[in-house]
C-alpha cells in the first residue's frame, strides 16, 4: 500500500503523467490526464462560464463572448468570436446558455485529447519538442528550431521544456474550429501577434510554410472554376477582338459554332485554366504578400490597415508579376483560339512552330500593352473589391460577414469597372498576339496597331468585343472572388 501510495504521489508530481496508449477515448481518459475528479471539472467549466457571462445573465451572446476573449488576449479581428458563438449555439438561437456550453467544453477536450495522444508518441504524458516538430513535419510544416522553441515556450505555462495535456487544452480550449495540426500553427501565429511571453511580435518565418500553400491554392481554384463557367464568352470576345472589319456578336457566334460546333466555344480552353489557375494563384498570393509588406513599410502591423491606395498599389504589382509569369501561355492560346478553320493544331506543334519561326521573343509579343493594361485593372479590381467588401460590412452588414450575394455584387462592380478602364489595351494587345509575322499585315510594333486602329476603325475599334468581355468578366470576376473567398474560409486564411 505504501509502495503503491509512493508511486501515485510521483505521478501527481511528475510533469508528464503517464497516460493510456490511443484507442477510443472517453471524459474518464480526459479526466486523468488533467488529474480531475467530475466535480472540480464542473466547478472550472462553471467558473469559465461565469467569467464570459460577467452581467450573470445566464447566458453568453456574441458580446460577451468577444469581451472574454478580447480580456483573454485572443485577437478578436479574425472573428474567433463569432465563430465560437456558431459552434457552442446547437439551437441557433443567438445565445448559449450553459448545457450548450459544457456540450462544447466536452467536445473540444475530447478533440484534444485525440489530437495529444497522436503527437505524444511516447506515451508518457507530455509532448516533447521533438514530437510536436515530427508533428508538424507529418502535415507539412517544416519549422527551423527557433520557431519549435517558440511554439514550445508559447504553450509551455511552467516553462519546463514539456507540454502537458492541461496546457495543451488551455492553449487550444477556445479555438473554435477543428484541431488540426494546421489551424493549430495558424492560431499560434495569431495569437503571437498579442502575446509570446516577452517577445510581443510575430516569429519570423511563420506564414511562409502554411500561408503560402493556402493562398495558392485558393486563387488556383478560384481562377480554375470562374474560367471554365466564362470560356464561350472568351473566345467570342477573342474572335471579336481580331476582326478588324465591322465586327458582329451573332454572326460571330453562328462562325465558332459552324466551324467547331459546341466544343468550339470551348477551343483553347484547356490551355487557357493552364493558364490562369496558376496566374490567379501568384496574383492572389503576391497581393496578400504584398499587402502585408506595404502595411509593415507603412509602421502598421494588421493587413486590415492598408487603405485604398496601398491596396491599388499591391494589386497593381501582382498582376504584373502573375501576368508576366504566365505570359507566353497566354499567347499560345490566343492563337489557338484565332487559328483558321476551327481546329486548333495541337499545343506543343504551335509553340514549336513559334520558336522556330518567330523566335523566343515572340512568347513576348504585345507584353507591354499587356502590362500597361493588367496593372491598372488588377489594381483597381482588387482594390475596388475589397473597398466596396469593407464598405458593405461596415454600412449594410453590420460588421457582419458578407455572405455570397454581397461578394458576387462586390466582383461585378470591381470586374467590369476595371475591365472598362483599360479595354483599349487589351484590344491592341490580343491583335499583336494573334498576328503572325513576316506578313503584309503585320504590325510593328504598339504604337502602330494604335496609330492603324484609329485611323481605320476610330475610336470604337479600341472597344471591339467590350459588350461580350463584360459578360465574361463580370460572371468570371463574380465567380472567382466568391470562390476564393469560399476557399480562404475553408482552408482557415484570414
């Protein structure tokens, strides 16, 4: 007995309590592991309610829950707030009342649980800094040291080197979404914006191992989708762009269709989603990085902070970089979709054919226009999109989150606004793209396709094709920015 009596003292004074191997787990598992009886584990979820609840209305609202958590030092602009109010609300009634409380308090701890057992690889209680780095590692987070012992010191309250299962939860109680090895790196960069110890700044090189990835991918899809649901009006516009003769919309239509049936409207489109998946992708990725980068130059610290002309700056770039990335892919769809006959060679017979007749320089062809033309538009698209997303929450919403509709009406402003602005430019550029060389006709160079244009269609052959690049960008522009936004809440980016 006494032996026995010795050993249980050990354990309660050990920092890292043996705990069971993983397998299916119950509260008795989460209550050894903290060294909890029922009661005192009633009496802290009870405490923790009435800390929230401090007008001892009997229940918490978005309020108060935003008011604990703000005292908590948990960064209250990445919405934690709300979404701990949607997730601890099972009748949807816009309160929680304590039973909803504690049904969440089980739920998260049980996650944790789960989620501590698979990290702690030994079984001993404790997560060491080599298995939380091994962790990271397996969901493809690579960290250097300094950033593990940041993470470490971070979670570790009694600073011994270990994280026990009762600062695991402390850490992680109040974190509304799933506990993946992700969001938990995402919302330790959080909340290292508030607070890690003495150091009150973010760690240098958190965000490029998840970030990246993230907006990548978001603006991939979102570029992907939009593109494929707008590629009939595309080539229409593309069609309309190159006619240097009175141009038609339905004669131009009967021509795709004639020539290439249905799937003509679809020529060149699988080059084009080539294309633009990884051009949205850099813009969307360069825009937010730059974001952050003029913001930091500006002495602010909150991308939220940027401002109008810090966001018509960032756009601006980052079109230019994601346009000039992807450029001669451009150009080989162009002239896949201007071909004679309908039926487009096979893509790498046509970009074999202009390296070999026109040389490397020719993937180039009508850049600047090109350039002239997205860092205006991707400017003011970005920059109106997110002003008029910021002025509807503010105004309309609430402080609310725009939902779709607002984000479809936001996209249709900002796309066609920009699109409008700087139509003559892609004009010129898409008649120098589809231009072959060493022909009688063949431009030479910007200034003459303007100086020809004008002279032999006026003004409004720099606006051939605007009516269908309309349709096409608003529904395209729509598209894309709801999807990115669908794809930045399911991938957890702020």
């Amino acid at each position: 007995m006494k032996e026995n009596a010795k050993f249980e003292e050990e354990r309660r004074s050990s920092p890292c309590n043996p705990v069971r191997k993983p397998g299916p787990v119950s509260m008795d598992h989460v209550l050894l592991a903290l060294r909890e009886t029922k009661e005192e584990r009633e009496q802290r979820i009870k405490s923790l309610f009435s800390f929230f609840d401090a007008a001892n209305v009997g229940y918490l609202d978005y309020s108060q829950i935003e008011a604990g958590l703000s005292a908590l030092q948990i960064p209250s602009e990445y919405k934690y707030a709300r979404d701990l109010l949607n997730v601890c609300d099972a009748n949807k009634d816009g309160r929680v009342d304590y039973q909803e409380f504690k049904r969440y308090m089980d739920d998260k701890e049980l996650e944790l649980y789960r989620i501590f057992q698979a990290i702690d690889v030994e079984h001993n209680g404790c997560i060491l800094p080599e298995e939380l780095y091994d962790a990271l590692l397996r969901a493809g987070i690579e960290i250097d040291d300094e950033e593990l012992a940041r993470f470490v010191e971070r979670v570790d309250k009694d600073n011994n080197g270990v994280i026990t299962f009762e600062e695991w939860r402390d850490f992680l109680l109040l974190y509304p979404h799933e506990a993946t090895m992700e969001n938990i790196y995402h919302y330790l960069e959080r909340v290292c914006l508030v607070d890690i110890g003495e150091q009150t700044v973010i760690p240098e090189g958190i965000s490029k191992h998840v970030h990246a990835s993230r907006y990548l991918i978001a603006g991939g899809v979102a570029g992907a989708v939009s593109r494929t649901a707008t590629a009939p009006l595309d080539r229409l516009k593309v069609i309309l762009q190159v006619q240097t003769t009175k141009a038609r919309i339905m004669p131009a239509v009967r021509d795709i269709y004639r020539k290439g049936g249905v799937m003509g409207f679809f020529l060149g489109n699988g080059l084009n989603v080539l294309k633009v998946a990884p051009e949205s992708a850099i813009r969307f990725y360069a825009y937010e990085m730059l974001k952050t980068v003029i913001v930091k130059a500006q002495g602010g610290e909150n991308k939220a902070e940027i401002g109008p002309v810090g966001r018509l700056l960032a756009g601006g770039i980052a079109g230019a970089v994601a346009q000039t990335s992807i450029y001669p892919m451009d150009l080989v769809k162009t002239r896949l979709q201007t071909c004679e006959g309908g039926k487009a060679p096979n893509i790498g017979a046509m970009s074999k054919d202009i390296w070999v007749h026109e040389g490397p320089r020719a993937f180039y062809r009508g850049l600047v226009p090109s350039l002239l033309g997205i860092i205006p538009y991707a400017g003011i698209d970005l920059a109106a999109y997110e002003t008029l997303k910021d002025m509807s929450k503010k105004y309309i919403l609430q402080d609310a989150d725009p939902g779709p509709l607002v984000q479809l009406g936001c996209g249709t402003i900002s796309g066609s606004l920009g699109a409008t602005c700087v139509y003559p430019l892609q004009v010129v550029r898409t008649r120098m793209q589809a231009q072959r060389m060493n022909t009688e006709a063949a431009y030479c160079g910007m200034s003459d396709v303007f100086r020809r244009t004008f002279q032999h269609e006026g003004l409004r052959g720099f606006y051939k094709g605007l009516f269908p690049n309309l349709l096409k960008v608003v529904p395209s522009a729509s598209i894309t920015y709801l999807v990115y936004e669908s794809m930045k809440k399911s991938l957890d980016l702020d």
